[in-house]
C-alpha cells in the first residue's frame, strides 16, 4: 500500500512539473525558462525535475508526448473504404478539431513552433520534430501516390514534393490561425484548402459519399 501511494505522488510530481512547463514555455519561451523556475512553478525542488528528467530537453520531449498534434502521424480515420486521400481528410479534419477544442493541444502545439529554439542542448528536441514532420510527410506521399494510381491520374509533380507541399500548406494554416484564433474557421478553412491543394494536384474530389457540400460549392464558385 505504501509502494503503490509512493508511485502515485512520483506521478503527481511528475505531472505537475510538466504541466508547470508547459504553461511557463508558452509565457516566456523555452529558453527564457529555468528549471528551478519550473521546480517553483509546480511546488516542487530541483532535485525532483532531475529525479524524472536527465535535462530540459528531456522534461520538453515528454510534455510533448502527453499530446498527439496535427501534422504529427495522423489518426488513422474511422470512415469504412480504401480512398487513401479521405483517410487523410478525415484525420486532418480530426487534428484540427482537436486544436480549436482542446487547449492543451493548442498550447503545446504554440510551445513546439513558436516559443522554443533549436540550441545545441536542445538537439534533441529538434529530431523529434524532424522525425514526426518526415513520418507526416512520408505517409502524405503514400496516399496521394496511391489515389494517383487508383484515379488513373499522373501527378504534376513528384509525389515526395506533392507531400511536402500539402505538409507546409496545412502547418502555415494552422500557425497562422494560432496568431490570430478568431481571423478564420481553422476546421473549415482547413478541409478546403486541403481539397482545393488536391484539385490542382488533379484529383477530382467530392466528401467521402460523393455528395458535395455547401463549402465545396462556394468554393467552386469562387
């Protein structure tokens, strides 16, 4: 009974220490925070930050890892059928979601594009953020490699620039929209761009159903 009260106050420290990180990161940048400011934020000593972390870069990785974010490997999407590009709508659509409706996400995803500097002691923190840009990227170019075949359609351009395009289009989107939350619907204005990007990629796109919305026939009238 005591082991088991001793790992759940280990637990407690440790998250309270993360989500101390968190909201001093996006105030005042990773950089610009310590780690004995972090200890004081979440009542704790420095001692227990090295205790469950080796370093800030450690402590930042694992406040990185409570959340799935947008552009991060998708979520695969629950839509029955084998159009690629409508699993992909349908787990960019859910990322988004996710991003106007949970605040954690939003603020983590702010921590990890505006408020922190690839320093040399922060190197690892930038590989994560390789790793996860080149696995979304990776899986971009699968789909629209086989929704090209499958829709008897030659690309325009290479499929790993296809990827890379459609990656940057979507995270521009969503940084834009963390400046300013009410300038524009992140969740529409997302699935539309993403449509309007696979249009002049030369797919014929409708929702998954065929059936047109409101929002595509604005856009085609536009």
């Amino acid at each position: 009974m005591v082991a088991r009260r001793t790992k759940e106050e280990a637990l407690a420290t440790r998250n309270r220490l993360l989500d101390a990180a968190e909201l001093l990161f996006q105030a005042q940048g990773v950089s610009q925070t310590t780690l004995q400011q972090i200890a004081q934020q979440a009542g704790a000593t420095r001692g227990a930050i090295y205790w469950h972390f080796k370093d800030k870069a450690d402590l930042f990785n694992a406040m990185m890892e409570r959340v799935i974010l947008p552009l991060e490997t998708p979520p695969k999407s629950d839509i029955p059928g084998d159009d690629p590009l409508v699993e992909i709508e349908e787990g960019l659509i859910h990322a988004l979601t996710l991003m106007v409706a949970d605040p954690q996400v939003r603020r983590v995803f702010d921590i990890a594009t505006h408020k922190v500097e690839y320093t040399h002691d922060m190197a690892s923190v930038q590989q994560r953020h390789l790793d996860a840009r080149n696995a979304c990227v990776v899986d971009f170019e699968k789909a629209l490699r086989l929704a090209a075949r499958r829709a008897r359609i030659r690309l325009p351009l290479p499929g790993a620039v296809a990827a890379q395009g459609m990656h940057a289009l979507m995270g521009g989107l969503i940084q834009n929209w963390l400046l300013d939350p009410a300038a524009f619907d992140l969740v529409s204005t997302g699935r539309r761009t993403f449509r309007v990007y696979l249009a002049g990629l030369g797919f014929p796109r409708t929702p998954a159903g065929g059936v047109p919305t409101a929002h595509d026939a604005e856009t085609a009238a536009a």
